[in-house]
C-alpha cells in the first residue's frame, strides 16, 4: 500500500447542498479525487472494489491534514480494519449524506461504467482511480472548462465528451504520428479518452452507455484494426472498458480536451500503482502542476474554433469547413489541396452508407485532398465536424449572383445544382493554379494513383462519361476557356435539354460544350483500370489492374454492400464506422 495513500472499501456516497470548501482543500497535503459545487462527481476509486458519487463533492481520503473527524487508521493497516464503517467516520456538514457499500469486486469495468448515470443534463462525473494524485488547480480549471466549453453557447460542440488532465503521452493508432506539442501551456482535443483524472460531459455518457448496452446484448466486440488498445481487449477482454469507449467515440466522431503544460507537468499524475494495468509500480508519469509553476496562461480559455484537433492517429483535423459562398471556397481551397490537386466528390444521390464506405477508402489510401459537394443535409454537416470539407451546394449556387439570374426550371434543379457547383468549384480551383479531379461518390477507389497516369502535357480535359470522372488541369489557357461567360453557357445549355438521364453526368455535359465551342476533351480508357459491378455483373474478383470499382447510379444498397463484400470493399461495421483505424505519417 502506497504511503500516501489509505485504501477504502467501495462505497457510493451522495449528498445535497453546496460547499465552501476550496479554502479547506488548500490545506490538504495529498489531494486525490475532489468534485466542487455545481458538478457531479463519480470515483472509481481503488481496486478493492470501491465509488464515491456525489451531484457535489466526492472525496476519496489519503493522508490528509486539516479536515475533520478522519479516523486514523492503525499503522501499516488499511480502511478494512473498521469492518465496513471507515467512511462513516468522516463528517459532511452540507447535505445529507447516504453511504452505499459493495459487497463483491465488480472488476475496473463495471467501476467504471456502472458508477454513474447523469440525472439531469447539468450533472458532470469526474472520474479518478486510487493511484491518481491531482493539482490544488484542478477544481478551478475544471469549472471554467465547463462554463466555457459546455454552458457557452456560441463555443459549445456537440462533439465534445469531456476533458482530461492527465499528460497527453500516448497514441493509440498503430504507425501513427509522434506526439509533438509545442512548450506552451494551452489546450487541444484529442479523440482518446484520459482514464487518469477524467471529466465527463452527461449527454455523451448517456449515448455511450446505451450503446455498450445494446452492443453487449448483441454479444459484440469493440474491435477496431489498426489500435494497439484492440490488443489490449484481446488479451485481458472485459476487465478493460477503454477499447469499448475508444470504438464508441470512433462511430461518433467525439474528441476530448487535453491540458498541455511544460517541463511534462499537468493537473493530474498517476503513481501508477502494481494493478490491473501494472505488472509492477512504475511511478509517477508527469510531474503536479501547483500554485508556484503555472503561467499566465493557465485558465486561458481560447474558442474550439482556434484550437488544434487530432484524431487517433495525431494527425491533425480540420473540422467545421462549410462552404457556403465563392469567398468560403476560396478561403479553404489550400488546405485541402495536396501536390496541387483537389478530389470533388459528389455526394447528390449517394447513400450515406456508401459515403462512409469511400472515406474508409481515402483513409486506407491516404486520400485527403477531398471536397464533398451535396445538399444541406444532416449528414453533410455531421462529414465537416468530422474533418472533412463540404460544399453546401444549396446555399453555394444561391449565392451566385448569375445562377440566381437563370430561372431554372425546378424538375432539373437538383441536376442543375450538381453539374454547375462542379464547374464553378472547378473554375475557383484554377484561379489558384490547383488541378481538379471530378468524380461521383458512387465508387471505391481501390489505388490513390487513379487516373493521373494517363494525363500528359498537351491537353488539359479529360473525361471519362460512363464514369463521371473530369480532370482539368491547371493552365492559363483552361482558365481562360472557363471564363464566366462559359459558365452561363453551360447553365442554359443543361438547362434546355431534356431531364437528366442515367447517361447525363457532369463530364457528358461539360464536354459537350467545350467541345461545341472548339475545345479538345481527351477521353480516359475507363475499362483499362475500372470495374463495373451490378445486377448484371455478379460473382467478379477483383483483377490487379483495377484502380476504381463503381456502379450505376439506380442499384440498390443491398446490391451495393453485398457485392462489396464479395471483393472484400466493403469495410463498415454495424455502425456504419470503419472497421479499421489506418494511420499514415504525417
């Protein structure tokens, strides 16, 4: 037993009432787990089976001084030699005090996931196991965290689950990036849960618990290839819950706030304890932040939308890219772009489920110079929160002064969106000198090389119609060709033709007119690096060759998966998620 530290039963204590009690913590020598006024606390606090929970205060007692009625434990003994009533010693003079015992050893996992459920979506659990040693600032940073980052309103995300104040050390995704962060003291999001002095927002505590649930009725696994934590589940399985929470918050999107201090010091510090998690002690893995070593800095507070963001990998991510407007496109072009080159995706028509399935694809192959265009829905937003670019083709065209000029005729509004979004993004794109690869979302790319092979100095368009694929590529004289004036002209010309057909794509259309108006367009060999697959076309294996699989724009989504399957394309779980997390280096 660890000289700073008394062990205790498992208990639950809860109470009603408000402390004044930040003056009385000062004057405690180890401070362990402490929840103030205004926040809901939940301690799994030491492995001989033992929570504290209180809407106000929880306390889980080492050697302390200057508090009252502690009962002194015996030399060398722990809290067992008061036969159960350890914690009925202590006083609570702010509400009642209610104390609950365990009778069995529920193992770390139900500590965890059993000790709380949020009563109201104002109550907050910060969790703290018995080996974790946390800063005189903990309380004060965590409740401007909370007013900041969950009670403002205009700096309030969804997509936030909580923070950690334990150091950011460890990156879970194999291959993934080093863990390099600048000297200053500072916030950033991370997706990885901190076991090590956790705090928990309700309303993703709530998701994530009914969840587990529905997945441990279906008697599932929370596998996820590519984390070295999925090792970690296969070797000591349901004694362990951070590989349920990290496949919860990968189906989700979720990140978490990380402190980041110099000299390796933080708010939180594990000793590390011989455990569950250590064959033997390790020690201290940081150094305790205290009143004398923080900067001025410290409760700085900065908006989500000016922070770093990263992902399992470390790899950083961008999220809340909309575009609404040419000034949005413009703004957001050179992030996306990689070696000059920009994928526009679209997403009109497309299953969300078939989305997901090509973003599992980009990420395989590194894709990340992407833009998804399509209209304002949902699902759209939920791709910018998570990183990924958008268009919101609705509003883009709306904001085009000679789109609104045009009167288009509402039975083609939905094509006409489609076709001439692509061309004014392809336009912007090459006033910054990027070239633009068009395709439609109703793919998987099986190689990032794609079609560039067959692009040469002499011609700067190409299309591939049965496919969708467009590419332009950058040149004074396509710039030129897709003057404002050529884009009018492709608006009336899509317009006075007949409904769109399955045959009808951007790239028909587009090369179309060029072509009427005396510009080359070179045609892709698209049956020397696609496969098609259908009704029509079943039972296929995958040749070597074949960089893009793709299908018709009327298959169904059964059809779809199934064949995918078969060419073991199709890589979603039962939440839509990717089953694999795939790092590259950054």
């Amino acid at each position: 037993m660890p000289s700073w530290l008394a062990r205790l039963y498992r208990l639950e204590i809860s109470g009603q009432g408000q402390a004044p009690w930040e003056s009385e913590l000062l004057s405690m020598e180890k401070r362990v787990a402490i929840v103030g006024a205004g926040l809901s606390g939940l301690l799994a606090c030491g492995r001989v089976a033992r929570i504290l929970r209180s809407p106000f205060v929880i306390l889980c007692i080492g050697q302390f001084s200057g508090v009252p009625n502690i009962p002194e434990l015996p030399p060398n003994e722990g809290p067992q030699v008061f036969n159960g009533k350890f914690v009925d010693g202590f006083e609570w003079r702010w509400g009642q005090k209610i104390v609950h015992y365990r009778t069995t050893n529920v193992g770390l996992q139900a500590q965890w996931l059993e000790a709380w459920w949020p009563t109201s979506d104002d109550e907050f659990a910060f969790v703290v196991e018995d080996d974790l040693e946390l800063s005189p600032l903990y309380y004060k940073f965590l409740r401007a965290l909370i007013l900041n980052y969950y009670y403002n309103a205009s700096n309030f995300s969804p997509f936030v689950y909580g923070a950690s104040l334990q150091r950011p050390r460890f990156v879970p995704g194999k291959h993934g990036n080093k863990m390099l962060l600048d000297s200053t003291s500072g916030l950033f999001l991370y997706q990885l849960v901190g076991t090590w002095g956790q705090l928990l927002f309700p309303k993703p505590w709530k998701e994530f618990r009914l969840w587990y649930d529905e997945h441990k009725a279906k008697e599932m696994k929370p596998f996820l290839e590519g984390m070295v934590t999925t090792g970690w589940y296969k070797k000591m399985g349901e004694r362990i819950w951070t590989p349920w929470f990290i496949k919860f918050i990968h189906s989700r999107g979720y990140f978490n706030i990380y402190t980041k201090f110099p000299d390796e010091k933080s708010l939180s510090v594990s000793h590390r304890d011989v455990g569950v998690n250590y064959g033997k002690t390790a020690g201290p893995d940081s150094q305790l932040l205290d009143v004398n070593s923080f900067d001025s800095t410290f409760m700085e507070m900065k908006p989500l939308s000016t922070l770093k963001w990263y992902d399992f990998c470390f790899r950083e991510v961008i999220p809340g890219r909309v575009v609404r407007n040419l000034n949005d496109l413009g703004s957001i072009l050179p992030s996306v772009q990689t070696k000059e080159l920009v994928v526009l995706v679209s997403l009109f028509g497309v299953p969300e489920a078939v989305t997901r399935n090509l973003l599992c694809h980009f990420e395989r192959l590194d894709i990340r110079n992407h833009i998804f265009i399509g209209p304002a829905t949902d699902f759209l937003f939920d791709l910018a929160q998570r990183g990924h670019p958008v268009i919101d083709a609705d509003q883009f065209l709306s904001n085009i002064r000679a789109y609104k000029s045009m009167g288009i005729q509402e039975s083609k509004a939905r094509f006409m969106k489609d076709v001439l979004s692509k061309a004014y993004v392809v336009k912007k794109s090459l006033e910054f000198s990027y070239n633009t690869l068009v395709v439609d979302g109703n793919m998987v790319f099986v190689s990032n090389d794609l079609i560039l092979e067959s692009i040469d100095s002499t011609d700067y368009f190409y299309a591939g119609e049965s496919l969708g694929f467009f590419f332009v590529k950058n040149s004074p004289s396509a710039h030129k060709t897709l003057s404002d004036q050529f884009l009018y002209d492709f608006a009336a010309m899509v317009d006075k033709t007949s409904l769109p057909g399955q045959s009808r794509n951007f790239a028909s259309e587009m090369t179309k007119l060029l072509e009427q108006k005396g510009v080359r367009v070179k045609r892709i060999d698209e049956k020397s690096f696609v496969m098609e697959i259908g009704n029509q076309n079943r039972n296929q294996t995958l040749e070597t060759n074949r960089k893009v699989v793709y299908w018709s724009t009327g298959l169904e989504i059964d059809s779809i998966r199934e064949q995918l399957q078969e060419l073991s394309l199709w890589v979603l779980d039962n939440d839509f998620s990717c089953t694999a997390v795939v790092c590259h280096k950054s």
